[in-house]
C-alpha cells in the first residue's frame, strides 16, 4: 500500500446468515446463567425470515467503523475465491476498507457462519475454513493494528508479534475471540504484554484470567487483565455499560440511553471496541473515546447485523450533544 494506515485491523472474514426464530425457548439457571435456546426436537421449526450479511467478522466489523469514522482502514484478512468471498470484497470496497492485504484463496471457501436469532439475543453457529495463514508485507506501518479473532496457526500468532516488534511505533489494540481466548494468555503472553489496549466483555475476562467464579468482581478482573501486559483494560458488560482500567485508576461509563429496545445484539461489542480504539487514533482522550464507544454500541443493536448501525464522526457528535448530563465515565 502506498497510504499511511491510521487503522489496520487483522482477523478471519465471514458472512452471517440470520435466522429470525419465531417458535423457541430459553432456559437458564437461577443465576439467568449457563442460558441454553431450546427447539423441539425432531420437528419442523417456523422461522420468520432469513437475511444474509457478507463480509463481518470481530476484524472487519472494527475496520468497517474505523472507515466510517474517517479514518485510512484495511483488512489483513483470509477468504476463498467463491461467490461468497467476492461479494464479501465488495462490501469491504463500498465500505472503504482497503483490501490490498485480503488473501484470496484459489479453490477455497469463504466462511459462512448461521445465526439463530431470538428476541434481542443471537447464538452462532460457526464453521472457518482451513487457510494457509500468512502475514502479508505491511507497508508503510499502520499507527494502529487491531488484532481480533482467527483460526490462525502458533506460527501465524509469531509472525504477528514480530512484526510488532520490529515496528515499535504501531499501537496494539488486542479484541481476542473465541480462538484466542482458548489457547490461553500465557500462550499469547507477547502479545498480551505488547497491547496498548485490550477489549473484551466480562464473561471473556473471567475466562482468560481462569476465575469463572468470580466474574462478578470487575475491578479484580481489570486488574488481572493489567497484570498480563495491557496499558488500557476496556471490560464490557452488555446493557449495563463498560469498566475501563488506566494506570490503576478505574471508571464505569454508562450505556447510552436506548431510544427503543435492541433489534438485535451481534456486533455491539465490536463497535465498543474499535470505536474506542478509532476515537484515540482521532486524537480523543480516553474518557471521550468511552463516549464516543457506547454511543456506536447503541446504535448497532438498533439494527439487524454487526454493521449497519455503525455511526460516522459527525453522527456521534451529534448524539452527544443530546446526551444526558450525566453521560460521561464515572471514577471508581
């Protein structure tokens, strides 16, 4: 590429086929925990309507609003060269993503992940494709990479950390998923102690630092998170807001008010995250970089998908004006 980067964002690349449920249940422990959706078995299950979304993903859902907030975004991603990896590289084109660093696979299938969607909530049924992992030649250096989630290899993971070696200046911001999360902190220790920021959601955070008991204690989860390497902790906690952790001193940031109940959830932690990272790279504080975040993650679950409701700049600035007064991180 010949740009500078302010944004460049790595991670697997799928589309997300929603399935609206219509005939379900929920069943969830006391605690409205360890929740499972429930169907008949061996029956025929009406659904209202399907819809297909192309080209989302941890990684490209971050790109995508880096792009709409008016930053240089690109994708370092992996698909096939199917129908469905074409139509996904012309969202990310309509979407101003760059794509230089999109590998195309010859013969390979491009992802395909089936969401069952029921009232506010989504379970994913997710299948990635086996890709020769590689990372391409970045140049020149972005002024952040955002790392999130792939299937890659222990190989793939190395190449990453050396290049944030050898390219001190770029910034980390680490979103792990499932993957990552799975072959725990200490295998991934490089990357944890290179991160400038770190994002995740509560349920993650107990996971990764192996205190499933003890998820409800944010500020010990925050800590934990700082201890393996970050700078800047950003724990979110659904509806109910975010934790954010800055050299020992803590805040909670309020959500947004929702001007209508949730559409739909997918993607509402993306948007918090790369909204966060995408407002620092625009030269906010951290504080404002809260407000900017929870105000993309209410407007995504307006909407059907992890990026329809993305908000431009001058949107978000807008919404802020009409912000309660009392909208703003508060110290802990």
């Amino acid at each position: 590429m010949k740009t500078n980067l302010d944004f460049l964002a790595v991670g697997d690349i799928t589309t997300d086929a929603f399935i609206r449920l219509k005939e379900a249940s929920v069943h969830c422990k006391l605690n409205r925990e360890d929740c499972e959706l429930c169907v008949r078995f061996a029956d025929k299950i009406p659904y209202e309507f399907v819809e297909v979304i192309r080209a989302v993903g941890n990684a490209p859902n971050a790109a995508v609003s880096a792009a709409r907030l008016g930053l240089k975004a690109s994708l370092v991603s992996n698909m096939g060269d199917d129908l469905n990896g074409q139509e996904c590289l012309a969202v990310l084109k309509k979407e101003k993503v760059a794509t230089d660093y999109v590998a195309v696979h010859e013969g390979a299938k491009t992802n395909y992940h089936y969401v069952l969607w029921y009232e506010a909530e989504r379970t994913i049924l997710i299948k990635h494709e086996p890709y020769d992992y590689r990372l391409p030649a970045i140049a020149p250096a972005p002024q952040w990479l955002y790392l999130s989630s792939f299937r890659g290899t222990d190989g793939y993971y190395a190449a990453i950390t050396d290049y944030l070696k050898t390219e001190g200046e770029v910034r980390l911001a680490f979103q792990p998923g499932k993957f990552e999360i799975n072959l725990g902190s200490e295998k991934l220790k490089r990357l944890y102690e290179r991160a400038e920021a770190f994002i995740c959601n509560k349920e993650e955070a107990a996971k990764i630092l192996r205190t499933d008991n003890d998820n409800n204690n944010v500020k010990k989860l925050l800590a934990g998170i700082n201890k393996l390497g970050p700078k800047l902790v950003l724990i979110t906690d659904g509806p109910k807001g975010a934790y954010f952790w800055d050299s020992g001193r803590i805040w909670f940031m309020p959500p947004y008010p929702d001007p209508k109940p949730p559409y739909e959830r997918t993607g509402a932690g993306d948007a918090y995250g790369s909204t966060f990272v995408g407002a620092l790279a625009l030269g906010q504080s951290a504080e404002e970089a809260l407000r900017w975040a929870a105000i993309n993650a209410m407007s995504v679950v307006q909407q059907i998908g992890a990026q329809r409701g993305l908000l431009s700049q001058a949107a978000i600035e807008e919404l802020l004006k009409k912000a309660p007064a009392d909208y703003k991180p508060k110290k802990l």
